[in-house]
C-alpha cells in the first residue's frame, strides 16, 4: 500500500526543534455557564466535591475493616477519590493514592492487569498538572507496556499505540530523557504499529487509517529536520553511537518514506471521496505532497503535485473559489500540525507582533520588517521570530498554474 519514491533526499531545513508543547492529556474541569459563578454557586460546588470526597474515604475505610489492605474494589474506589481530589487540584496527594491504587490492581488482578489503566492515566495527568514531567515520562513508559500486554489486537490497542506516539512527540518538545532522536524513531514506529494493527483489521482503504499516516508524516518532518551529529560527535558511548547509526538510516530515507505516507493518504482520500466532495480530499494530499517535496528543494516534483492538485480542484463548480483557498495565499512550510515553523494568529489585533513581507516565486521571504507597535515585546524576542521566518520556506501563490511572487503580506505572530 506504501509506495517509495525514487528522488535523492537533499539536504532539509525549517522546522523548528522548539514548537510550544500542547500536551496530550488534559485534565478534567468543572463545566461553567458564560456568566461567572456567584459565590453562593461556588461554595455550593466545592461542599459537593467535599462530600463525594468524604463518602469514597469512608467506602475505602470500610473495605479495608471487612477485608484487610487488599480488599476487592478498593484500587476503584480510590480511583474515585483521585479523580476527586484532581476536581480540587489536590493533586500531590492524588499521586501517592493513585499509586496505591495501581500497586492494588496488580496484587488483586496481575502483573499487566488492564484495571491499572485508568489508574495510570489519572497519575499521569496529576504528575503533568505538577509539572512534574519527567515522572509522567516514566508511567507513561509503563502504562504503555500494560496496554500492548493486556490488549488483544483492536481499535482499543490501536488508539493506545498513537496515544504512546503522541506522547513521545510532547516528551521530544520537552527534552525528557533520552536523546531527542530516539523519541523521534520511536514515535514512527509506534504510528507505524498502530497503522498495520488497522490495516490487519479494516483493510488497506479505511479511513482510520488516515489519522496514525498523518502521524507518521509528522514524525518524518520532525527526523528530516533532525541533525544529532552535535550531541554524539565525541561520544565514546557505544550504544549511543549505535543509536545514532540507526538514526541516520531512519533520515536517509526520510524522504522517500514521507512520499509514500502521502502517496497512501493520497490513495484513501480517493476512494473514500463523496460525489458531494468530488476533488477537495484528493486535492488536499496532492498539495500536501507538493509541499513536501519542495520543503526539500525538489521544485520540479513539487509543481507537477500542485498541478495535478489544480486538476481535481478544476472538476467542481466552485474551482475557482477552491483553487484561490488552496493557492490563492502563499503558504508557510510545513503545513501540518505540530510541525508548523510558526505561531501564526489569523486576527491581527491579538498577536503579539506584526510584521509585513513579500514572498517570491521559488518561495523566499523579503522586505522582512515589523509594523506593529507593541511595547509589551522586547525587541530580543521579535527578531528572534523574524530570524525564523527568513528561514522559512514557502509554498508560492499560484496564478494560471505558475508560481508568482507576492509583496506586502501582512501578518501577526505569537511570541514564545
């Protein structure tokens, strides 16, 4: 189904190692109306949580009399109280109960019974909501070797493994650990798994195969980009060294095997398409391998995706309103979540600077400056996201099928 591509990988560049971290557990929140809460409300919220709390202390404490420490039912009930405690933001003391918690499930179920995951994940999401990431790091290492033990090949595992992925992109961003690259081949190989679990199951055109592609795609900007030639040039290590081997053989065929993650995309999108959608979806992934391609230079390869692209768009009786979304605007590169160079925001009145700029045909930034007049960013920050956008590739406006160049775009940013 995967299909290489024949191209030499050039040299790549433009991706920024130290986009913001979004991570991948959230906590639960008490749901609000629009309107603030009166005081009344909330102190009538918090008396509910205090005696949910209360009744799962006074459930464990029974357990516990009739049936010792290891009573039945007791890593749920204190499951309960966690979760509990997390809606109060108690959450050091959550830790050490969910703790016990897992430590209960696997005396009373086994060694990778699957009723310690619900317990991992809340200690996981308390150790993040502590900013305590590197312990969230390890339980979530653990958490993963109880799923692929305890779950049978199936949607639940499938979801596991890119649940895993995403997690090895956040601790990539946030510098856990093991060095950066290793998080890297990692996070392909567990899209990669999770991919084969679908195709097993579903077969080679499901749609649910397009969200663990995508993240493969993702991975292999993030290794074309990599270089960890500095971390390990003078390393006497030799299971470093050997990582590093392996590494460099995963980016040297980064390129080919990107094209093939899109070219498969690619192959779905085509017969999942709706008559109603006829050209959009097949459109998006031929542009989508067009700007892969000329993220690494190949310009040539690049046009004539963009130009098939042109040709499904030109099928539907709104092409041209489709053909100006897709190629009506130049394009910052890549074009993907989590790998974006920049944080873009599209209402200029709530970025943090303002900068105008043209882009040229073959996709370079010129006439950079700043016209935004905010004093609250200092002047350090702002030309440090000025530097990147120079380097920055583009994908150009296209006019009648060719790339042109466009002056005075105006944009705003975020500052990290």
């Amino acid at each position: 189904m995967i299909r290489g591509n024949p191209h030499h990988t050039p040299r790549p560049g433009g991706v920024s190692h130290y986009a913001p971290l979004v991570p991948c557990l959230l906590l639960a929140l008490l749901a609000c109306s629009p309107m603030a809460w009166s005081n009344q409300e909330a102190m009538d919220s918090a008396r509910d949580l205090a005696g949910q709390e209360q009744a799962y202390r006074n459930a464990i404490e029974a357990i516990e009399t009739d049936h010792g420490a290891y009573g039945p039912g007791l890593s749920e009930q204190i499951l309960g109280l966690c979760q509990t405690l997390q809606n109060q933001g108690k959450h050091r003391e959550a830790v050490d109960l969910l703790k016990r918690g897992v430590h209960l499930a696997r005396i009373n179920d086994g060694l990778y019974s699957p009723q310690q995951l619900p317990l991992l994940q809340a200690e996981i999401a308390s150790h993040i909501a502590l900013g305590q990431y590197a312990e969230a790091d390890e339980r979530q290492h653990y958490m993963y070797r109880v799923q692929v033990r305890s779950m049978e090949q199936g949607e639940l595992r499938a979801q596991a493994l890119m649940q895993q992925a995403q997690w090895q992109y956040n601790a990539y961003h946030l510098r856990l650990g093991q060095a950066g690259f290793t998080r890297l081949m990692s996070m392909w190989d567990l899209y990669r798994l999770a991919l084969n679990d679908i195709i097993d199951r579903e077969g080679d055109s499901s749609p649910d195969l397009l969200p663990p592609l995508e993240g493969m795609l993702r991975a292999q900007y993030l290794i074309a980009d990599y270089d960890p030639e500095d971390e390990y040039a003078s390393s006497d290590d030799l299971g470093a060294r050997q990582q590093l081997g392996r590494f460099n053989a995963y980016r040297a065929q980064s390129y080919d095997k990107g094209s093939a993650v899109i070219l498969a995309m690619y192959d779905i999108e085509q017969k999942q398409e709706q008559a109603e959608e006829q050209g959009l979806a097949t459109a998006k992934a031929l542009t989508m391998l067009g700007d892969w391609r000329l993220w690494h230079e190949e310009r040539k390869e690049a046009m004539e995706a963009y130009l098939e692209a042109i040709e499904e768009l030109e099928k539907r009786d709104d092409a041209q309103v489709q053909m100006e979304r897709f190629f009506g605007a130049p394009v910052a590169l890549p074009n993907l979540d989590g790998v974006r160079p920049l944080a873009e925001v599209e209402n200029p009145e709530i970025g943090d600077i303002l900068l105008e700029f043209g882009v040229t045909e073959r996709g370079r930034v010129v006439d950079l400056e700043r016209i935004d007049d905010n004093e609250d960013v200092n002047r350090a920050r702002a030309n440090s996201v000025m530097r990147q956008l120079r380097k920055t590739r583009f994908r150009p406006r296209l006019e009648a099928g060719e790339p042109v160049e466009t002056e005075k775009i105006v944009r705003a940013y975020e500052v990290e």
